[in-house]
C-alpha cells in the first residue's frame, strides 16, 4: 500500500486548507484511515481518524475545527482543517493499518 498526502502549504491564523491522502496498491479494503501530525522537537501525534462506515475520531484540541472524511470509491482521506492555530504547524502525515505512511506534508499557521 502506498499512500500519497498533499494539500500542506503556509496559511495565517484562523484561515483553513485541506489535506488529501490517496492510497493505492494491494488495498483490498482499507478500514481505518487517519491522519498524525509532528511539530518541530515533538513526537508525533494521532490527529484524526475514520472507519470504512465513517465513524470518526478527534484529538480534543482539534474538535469541532477540523474534519475527516473519506471518498471510499477513490480510496482517498481528507482533513478538512478550519481556524488554524500557529499550534497546529506540524508535518501532517496520513496512515493506514498496520504501519502504512504518507511522506508527510507540511502545514505552517502563521502571520
């Protein structure tokens, strides 16, 4: 499985932008997609996660700004990332079970 994240860029506090991961290879069915982040000096982090059924999960300091979804047909994972915080610059990158990663993308919140 290969998974290929886009969408990071640099954007100011309280704008948005949106992450996307395509996975492809021997997918057969990917049931849990998810994106972790990790800032400079920090471990990485879970961010977001979504089941084949569209069940999500959220770190709390993400709730209710960011969002998960998934176009199952494409076998690709969006975050949806709203009223970015300069806290939330990190190496975004996406995962799939059992040890599947994106490259990471770059988000930078700041003025």
């Amino acid at each position: 499985v290969q998974l290929q994240a886009s969408g990071g860029g640099l954007v100011q506090p309280g704008g948005s932008l949106r992450l996307s991961c395509a996975a492809s290879g021997s997918i057969f069915t990917i049931d849990v997609m998810g994106w972790y982040r990790q800032a400079l000096g920090k471990q990485r982090e879970f961010v977001a996660a979504i089941t084949s059924d569209g069940s999500t999960e959220y770190i709390d300091s993400v709730k209710g700004r960011f969002t998960i979804s998934r176009a199952n047909a494409k076998n690709t994972v969006y975050l949806q990332m709203n009223s970015l915080k300069p806290e939330d610059t990190a190496v975004y990158y996406c995962h799939a079970p059992p040890g599947f990663w994106g490259q990471g993308t770059l988000v930078t919140v700041s003025s």
